[in-house]
C-alpha cells in the first residue's frame, strides 16, 4: 500500500510540475513535511540503510574527538617552527624539480645523497655479522 500511495504522489508532483523532474522532487519535498505517510512511504525502503550510517557517523564521530584530544595534549605537536616550516614549503613550490601533484613519475630524479656515517657503519655491521655467521656454519 505505502509504495502504491508514494507512486500517486510521485505522478501528482510530476503532473503538477509539467514534467519537470527537478520541480516535481522540490514538491514532494515539500510534501513531507506535512505528509508523514509520504514519507514513510519513501523512506520505507532505505530505512535500514540510514539507520546504520547515522550509527557509524556517531561512531566515527567519537573515535576522532578521542584522536583529537590526544593529539592536543602531545607536546611534540606544539615545538612546531612555523617559520622554519614555512620557509620549507616555499622552497619546495618554486624548486623546479618539485613534482606536481598526479605526475610524480614525470618529476626529474633528485640527486643522489651520500649515506651518513651512522647508515654506513649499520651497513657494515650488519655485514660483519653475517661473514662470521657463514664462518661459523663452516
């Protein structure tokens, strides 16, 4: 019955506004408002999904005030240099070699960069490491 009468309406709306989509949806908008049977009838169908995604926006709602709050109180967040942050983005966007958003493959290739003394000493401990594992499997 209820998908019956929200069809009626729909063809009253669309009759009443010439055919025009557009104004037929503004009428039955505006029927709902005083027509409650209208809009269940509407609603009826998609009503189970509207109630899981009011439920899951409360839930994400939440979790994010909660990540909010920590992240406020981490002192690590508040010994931010603006200025020097600043002057950092400004040097990326008028370095030509700065890649554009979507086309970074496009970007030319940033110099090679030396390994700092503590990488190589890691580097070289690990190798050591392993020869003396071989040398003593032998």
């Amino acid at each position: 019955m209820s998908r019956e009468y929200a069809e009626t309406r729909i063809r009253e709306a669309l009759q009443q506004s010439g055919g025009n989509p557009l104004k037929a949806r503004q009428r039955i908008l505006a029927w709902t408002y005083e027509d409650a049977k209208l809009l269940q009838a509407l609603t009826r169908p998609h009503l189970g999904g509207i109630v899981a995604y009011a439920i899951n926006r409360v839930i994400s709602k939440d979790d994010h005030e909660d990540e909010v709050e920590e992240v406020a109180e981490s002192p690590d967040i508040l010994d931010i240099d603006a200025t020097e942050l600043g002057l950092t983005i400004l040097d990326s966007l008028q370095s030509r070699n700065t890649a554009l958003f979507g086309r970074e493959k496009e970007a030319p290739r940033m110099g090679k960069r030396h390994a700092s003394k503590q990488h190589m000493d890691a580097i070289l401990k690990m190798a050591n490491t392993r020869i003396k594992r071989e040398d003593s499997d032998e």
